[in-house]
C-alpha cells in the first residue's frame, strides 16, 4: 500500500535549492539520494523535497555516506565533496589530482568505539553499557577510485596521503575500517583495501603498509575484489548504539 507520492518536481530552477518545502525537519528526518549530478535530501516522513545540491553536470555513479557528526560526504568523476546534511551546502571540494575521472567510493574511519573490554564475553551481561568510557578518534575520509586510495581530514577537505594499489589496474577499490584498539597496543586506525586480486592494510593516519597479500593468481575473471571483517559488522551496530545515547 503506498503511504504517499510525491509528484515529480522541476529540476531547472537552480542548482541549489534549500529548504525547498519550508518545513521545519531534523537529521533524523532526512534521507539522501542523488542522480544526474544532483544529490537531493528528502523527508522520511512524507516524501517532501527538502533541498537540493548540483555537483556535476553530469555523472554515471554518485556514491554518499553519511558520518558519525552528521556530515555528508559525496565522491564522483574523480572527486570528492562534503556537504551540510541540513541544507545541502557545499563545505569543500578535493579534487583529488591525479586519480582520474571515474567513479568514487567515500567512506570515514569511526569516530566513537567501545573499548573492547567492555564488549568481552565475561563482561557481566547484567550491568549497563559504560558509554561514559566511549573513546573518540579522529575521523578520516577514505576515497577509492581507479585502482587508487586517498586520505582526507573530513574537517577541511585537505589530502593526507594518497597510495597507488599495486595490481589494482583502473578498477574501483573496496575498503572496510576499523579503530585503533588501545587494550591491544594498536594505538592508530586501520584500513583494509581490496584492489583487483589484492588486499593491503593501511595505517589509516599514515597510508603506511603495513602488509599486502595477492588473493587470487588466476588470470582470467573480472579482478574485481569485495572484502568483509567481523569487526566493521560489529562496528556498524556499536556505532548505532552509541548514535542513539548521544541523540
């Protein structure tokens, strides 16, 4: 049963538009979508239009993600760009020198994670989760495109480290994250990356190797590589909860 449908709006007016609805909203009201160039932010509620932000005036792929501070990032045709999630404002742009034009994947380190103590298996099932000792990082954008990987400070757009995957040829990496782990004497982030038939882990501060493995020798196949952690699963619902007693 459909709950609601919104007619087709005009798209030729601007190539911004904010608070296209003139409704008051919030963070959790908004879904995000993009195509044709153009990300748009919509009402969850009812479908409403809330504001729109042209970044290309024309683009195959437009990938998003949204961070633990509630900032919008946007990675196509060779760039990458943060927004305002309220009103669709473009914060900065990196244009990302010498990664080509195709498209880009986006995603940050973690900001917020429980020390895994409090998440061990003797823990007493029976006490409140202690998010008073919930541990911040730094968070770093992490854009993928051609075979390349580049670092970002999400605060001010500038490049921290760029690194070229060996063997990853023109075809789009894949990353997963994880945060440092203090309890285990790892105080940095890391990133995995998965580029045709190889997998390297990167200091996600430094973008130094600290190994690389070649997955696969065949020679015949598409080289493209997907790559999953239990702990990034893991992450994906802590995160949720620690999202939900900060709200």
């Amino acid at each position: 049963m459909t709950l609601w449908n919104k007619e087709k709006e005009d798209d030729s007016n601007s190539d911004s538009e904010i608070n296209m609805s003139n409704k008051e909203f919030s963070r959790n009201d908004v879904i995000v979508s993009a195509c044709n160039g153009t990300v748009y932010a919509l009402d969850k509620r009812d479908g409403a239009r809330l504001w729109k932000t042209k970044i290309k005036s024309s683009v195959d792929v437009i990938s998003l993600y949204i961070t633990e501070d509630y900032k919008l990032l946007a990675g196509a045709r060779g760039k990458t760009y943060s927004l305002n999630l309220m009103t669709g404002e473009i914060i900065w742009t990196n244009k990302m020198p010498d990664m080509g034009w195709s498209e880009v994947s986006v995603v940050t380190t973690p900001k917020n994670t429980l020390p895994s103590h409090l998440l061990s298996s003797s823990r007493d099932p029976d006490l409140p989760p202690q998010y008073d000792q919930v541990r911040e990082d730094k968070q770093i954008v992490i854009s993928l495109t051609e075979g390349k990987a580049m670092a970002i400070d999400l605060d001010t757009g500038e490049t921290m480290w760029t690194y070229e995957c060996p063997g990853g040829w023109y075809n789009i990496p894949v990353a997963v994250v994880e945060p440092s782990n203090w309890d285990a004497g790892r105080p940095y982030q890391l990133v995995y990356i998965g580029a045709g038939r190889w997998v390297y882990c990167l200091n996600a501060k430094t973008g130094d190797v600290i190994w690389s493995s070649q997955t696969s020798t065949s020679f015949s196949g598409s080289d493209f590589c997907t790559i999953a952690t239990t702990w990034n699963t893991r992450l994906a619902a802590e995160s949720q909860f620690v999202f939900t007693q900060k709200a």
